[in-house]
C-alpha cells in the first residue's frame, strides 16, 4: 500500500461531510426531467392488456433491402473496425443525393454528419455551438428529449408556448431572443402534437435567425408522415440558409429502423470541425452494420413507407371521428403530421400523469402526459397511432375516449 | 410571408456584425483538439503502401457466435423497436456475471449500463455527475478522447503527469484535488503508454477518492491485454468501493469489435437515475443488433481473444528487441498491457507531429504523435501493433525503427 501524502487540517475537516454529500449526479442533471418512455412502459407491464398508444414508433420492420445490404457488410474485411466519424462515404452520398431530390436541399455550403439517431445529432449540433449558460428558443410543447438535452449541454432551454392551435408566435419567439439565444428550434411535423407549420413560417423563423446571427435547428423526423395532401417543407432549401441551417433526420421512424439507431444532420460545412470532434468523442462512428442496413432501407426509399402512412391516415380519421362524439371533454389540435394527436382535457384538475395513470390502470390505454413536454397550465395528453396495427390503434382510441369520456 | 415585429434600435445596430460573428462553434469546441486519427488518416491515404501503427484496433474480427446471435435478432418481431435505454436484459445479465466472475465486482450497489462504446460510457459519465466549471484529473499522458469530453463537458481537464516510467504521481495525484474536482481517471492497461498500474496503486487511488468524495474512474477497456504474465485489477473489486467508483469497458478490443459500438459501464446505483437521463438524450439505446452480436461475443468469451494476445506478445518482444538495438536514440516506457509502445524520442526538436508526419512521408509507417495525449514537453510516439496481422506489424516496427534511427 503506498502511502497518501499527508493532507492540510483545513482540507479535512469538511472530508467526512462531503463524501456522502459530493457524491451525487450534478445539479444540471437534477434539473433534467426523468425520461418519461420507461415510466409509462413501467405502468404497461404492470397492468397486462393495456394497449400503448405512448411511445412514439411505427409497428412494421425495416424493408427487405436492409438484408441484402447487410450481407454487403459482411463481405467487407474492413467492416469491423471503426468507420469515418461522420459516417461511411456511399452511405453519406446516397443522403446527399435525397436531401437534394427529397429536400430542395443543396450540397454546396453544407455536409451531412451520419448520428446514433436524431437525438445525438440534436445532442452534437447543440454541444457545438453552445457554451454553458447559453439559450435555446424552443416552441411549446417541446419534443422532451430537446429539452432534455439543453440542459444536459449545460444550456438554458426557452420555451415559448405556441398558439391556441399548436402553430408559432412568430412574435412571441422574436421577442425572445437575447444576447444569449444560440439557436431556434422547429419541430414539423410536431412532435407531440402533430400540427404541421405552413412554410411562409418556417421562413420567417429562418429569416429571423439569419438577421439575428443565431442558428435555425430543423427536425424533419417527421417529414413522410403527412395526411389532408399536406406537403413538407425544409428550411435547408431556402436561399442563403446554409451558413445558420441545420436540419435533423431519423430513419427511425420511415423505415421500421428505431432500434437500428441511424439518423443524420445536414449542417453547415463551418460547422464540421467541432462536429468531428464531439462524434469523436461521443460515438467514434454510428455501428457500421447500421449503416449499412441503412443504406439498404434508402434503396427501398420512400415507397416504402408510402402505404404504411396511408393505413395510419384511415386510423388518424377514424380517430378524428370518435374525438368529435367528445368535444364537450376534449379538444384536439388540429394536426395534419406524424402519429400523434394531442389532446386537451380542460376539466381535469388532478394533474396529467395521474390521467394517465388512470386511464392504464381503468381502461387499459397508455397515452404521455403532456407535461414531458412542458405543458403544465392544463391537462393534455400525447396519443401516439403510429405503433400498433389499424385494428389495434383504433382499439386503444375507443378505450381512449370511453376513458375520457368518463371523467366527471 | 408573416411580418415580424420590429425590434428595438438597440437591438438593431449590432446586427450585421453579429450575423458574421456569431454563427461559429462555441468556444468550448474551440478549446478541444482536433481528433488526431482522421488526420493520421489523411496521411496514410496520401501516401500509399504506409504501414499503420496508428489507430488502435485489432487486426481481427468477432467470433462467429456473433453470427448465431444475430439470427436471433432476426427472429424477435420486437427487435426493431427502441430497446431499454440501459441495455437489453440478457446482455445486462450476462455483463454483470462477467463483471462478479472476472473482475471481483459484486452487483450490490451497483447498475450496468450499455453504451455505444466505451468513449460514450465515459462522455454519460461525466455528463451525469459534472457542472460546467468542475474539474476532472487525468494522469499523463491521458487518452485524448477522455480530454476532449472534459472540455466537451464544459469542464476543466486537470493532466497530473506521470513518473519517468509512466506509472501514476501519488502524491501529485492527491495535490491536484480541488473543491471542483469530481474524479479521478486511472486507464490501466494504459491508453497511450501501455503502462500497468500495480494494484497497490489503484487501491490508493480508489482510497483517496473515496476520503475525497470523489468518484474514481476506471477504464478498462485493454483489460485482457497483458504480458509477462500481470494480472489485470478492478478497483471495483475493492470493498466500499461500490459508491463511488465507475468502471468502463469494451468490446471493440478483445472481440475485433470497433464498428458495432458496445461498451458498458459498472456504476454507483445512485448514478442510475442521471445516466437515465442522458442515455436517453444521446443515443436512446445502443444499436440493439449490436447488442445482441455482443451476447454472442460474450458466448465465446475471454478465450477468444487469447491466442491473439499471445501473437501479440511476440509482435511486441521484436519490437522491444528492435528498439534495444537503438537506445541512444529512443528511450520506450516499460509497458506490459494493451497494444501500445511509448517511445520517446529525446534528440528530436521539430515537433512529434512534424516527425510523424515524416515518418510516414519517408519511412513510410504512421504513429501517433505523443501531443494528442498532452505531452508537450518532449517529443513521444504511441505505437499501435494490435492492428496488423504479426507479419506486417513487425515490418511496420522495423521501418520505425530505422526512421527513428536515421535521425541525425
């Protein structure tokens, strides 16, 4: 055993003290909300035969092309070590081919950063361009695990509610802006509420960052998931964006792919130096077999998912329908995007997660609590149709309303 | 095009010198090294036929029980979906049998958590249990990556060099601790310098963390590296050692891992709740193919990787051979873990990168320049010999070898 350095009476006295007290997580991570998927899944497993209509996934798999590109993996002797930080080159080409196909977005000015999901492309853009203290304009209600991550980053997140029906106050978010704001936030389709933003917004929004000298963060995971003829807009294929632009994407959700883990962010090129170095640090590389299967599941493309989205649109209308036998309890956001409906329940004092909490364990139906995503002056609640068979969601959406319903 | 409210002139006039000023990467990633393997890398590919004892990976691949696991992945419906953010269950189970068996440390207080490697464990660790501002005590020369999540972090790296022959500085560890220290990082088997640290040492690390209230990391991941027959110790074995120390670990060595991205981490339970949190916010869960390629890695176990140490063992008794015959040129830390050299290179001026650019311009054959581990004060080189099959690896040393000693 060697021996410790004999240390200063005035370092030990406070030793006993601290040691229960110093060992702890960090204040910044004290003031992160728990996540609020295994809390509701915790609920689920506990009562059997409850229908989750909580976390936000689609119910089918990957296409066939992800075999076929796997196998390509495992024909390669390179394959298992570690691949380009910013994700392997045919896979980085064939996202830069339909960000300018798909997406109006052009290369030039731009590079495309292969991520383990879209979240840590959120994560990584944010740790890049932010220091401690810093603020995020983010509208309200807000994708949870944004949030999450602004304070994770050591940032300060600025929520700004959005209006009566979900849609920005561009006024609102103008006004919020300080010598701090490092970046706004948009979320279209919305995440949790569904509600699609009209594109003289999103400009507006990308104008205001440009005068403003602060970056737009756009998040598209949503952008193939549209109903009404609704059609998607990225901020990347405005004129002079590249320079403040930075949109994220997932495959999570289009292909079957959550568990796969690949998402990717077109962003500027001025930015890729930090990048690098934190995709470095945090991940090295996304897992190459993943990436692989992912340029399996671009092959297949679009169509893939083109009937998927038609099947949840006749679930999303008949959800629309049994909604309307209710409109003395609830009121819905009129969303025209991804799988979620978000709804208000104006007469309920008790507080969103004992809603949800009741509506498990009484009627078999799991929905998130509005407030994981910031909404604490009323009662509201997520609704994820995206996850089960036709049959099965418009299940959960009967229990749902007859739950609802219930309330006195 | 919706109108946006006028701002005031105080707002305005700065506005077009912040356009151009502001849109950059925040300082924190100005202060964090650029990674220095991409670069190595470039060099490589500029100059064909150059033998590589950079980047440190294996020269082979995983065993073929990750193939029969794989397969198992294919025939769970529920594969594709988010897996539980600390890992999947029989890859948990199997981990903390490992870790009881193979490295003394009980499961009582503590949580397992899988990560998309091991550079993530460590980056969720800090994150869970850092403010911006704290410090964290690395010995040197540190892991570069390892430095970069502390600025990453928005903390402060605080680098304590080691002793002549690159085993840990006590007293000057204990000296380095402040009110803001957090941790303290061991790396043995060491990551650059190949450096065993005896388990006496580790015990007084771990102790004086403990006394601290400091957590003790501990990183692992070259664990069955070893040669002339020393043994490997966890300070997780320790007794009292459960709250608070962090033990981090890989795949990607022993099992030719490096592009499915598993590590795991051993934690405090009492971190649980953070690391939740961030695990969540980065990356969900690993990639849960690759989690089930690491339960058949597992299957196959320590023994697979045996032989190939022991190939490695004779790579490395040339190299020692080789660097003997050069002594007035080079002096080699004396190292008995990973697959590293350390090699100094007193007479040299120019600056290690300058060298290891010529290197691999005239010699042709790529090491690590000792910078990117924070050694300034002297020219050092890590060199890499797991990545190449034995034949080449000694090739590649021999070219280094006479590089180093064609030096005037």
């Amino acid at each position: 055993m060697v021996a410790l350095v004999s240390i200063s009476d005035e370092r030990k006295r406070p030793k006993l003290m601290t040691v229960t007290h110093k060992l702890r997580a960090s204040r910044r991570m004290q003031q992160v909300q728990a996540p609020i998927i295994p809390t509701i899944e915790d609920l689920i497993r506990a009562n059997p035969g409850t229908i989750s209509l909580g976390q936000g996934v689609v119910h089918y798999g990957p296409p066939q092309t992800v075999h076929e590109a796997i196998s390509r993996f495992w024909d390669d002797p390179l394959s298992h070590l570690y691949g380009p930080v910013e994700g392997i080159d045919p896979l980085r080409e064939a996202l830069v081919e339909k960000l300018a196909l798909e997406n109006g977005i052009a290369a030039q000015g731009r590079a495309v950063v292969v991520t383990a999901g879209s979240n840590m492309g959120f994560l990584n853009v944010l740790l890049a361009i932010s220091d401690p203290g810093d603020e995020f304009i983010l509208p309200g209600p807000f994708y949870f695990n944004q949030e999450m991550a602004v304070r994770i980053a050591g940032c300060v997140p600025v929520a700004v509610p959005t209006d009566v029906d979900g849609q920005l106050d561009l006024k609102a978010l103008e006004s919020a802006i300080t010598p701090r704001t490092r970046a706004m936030v948009t979320v279209s389709p919305n995440n949790p509420t569904g509600v699609v933003y009209p594109q003289a917004d999103l400009r507006a929004v990308n104008r205001l960052c440009l005068e403003q000298g602060i970056y737009h963060i756009s998040d598209e995971a949503y952008e193939y998931f549209l109903y009404d003829g609704v059609q998607h807009f990225s901020p990347g294929a405005i004129t002079d964006s590249a320079q403040h632009t930075i949109c994220l994407y997932s495959l999570s959700k289009a292909y079957g792919f959550a568990s796969w883990r690949i998402g990717y962010a077109s962003v500027p090129e001025s930015l890729m130096g930090a990048l690098r170095k934190i995709q470095d640090t945090n991940v090295i590389c996304a897992t190459v077999i993943a990436q692989y299967a992912a340029i399996g599941a671009l092959q297949s493309g679009r169509d893939y998912c083109t009937p998927y989205v038609a099947e949840l649109a006749a679930v999303r209308a008949q959800a629309l329908d049994a909604v309307e036998s209710i409109t003395d309890k609830v009121r819905l956001l009129p969303g025209e995007g991804a799988f979620y409906l978000f709804v208000e329940v104006p007469g309920y004092d008790d507080g969103d997660l004992r809603l949800a909490t009741r509506l498990i364990k009484e009627h078999g139906v799991a929905v998130i609590p509005g407030s994981a995503f910031g909404v604490t002056d009323r009662c509201t609640l997520r609704v994820s149709f995206g996850a089960l068979q036709s049959a099965s969601a418009i299940d959960g959406i009967g229990r749902l309303m007859s739950g609802l319903n219930a309330l006195a």
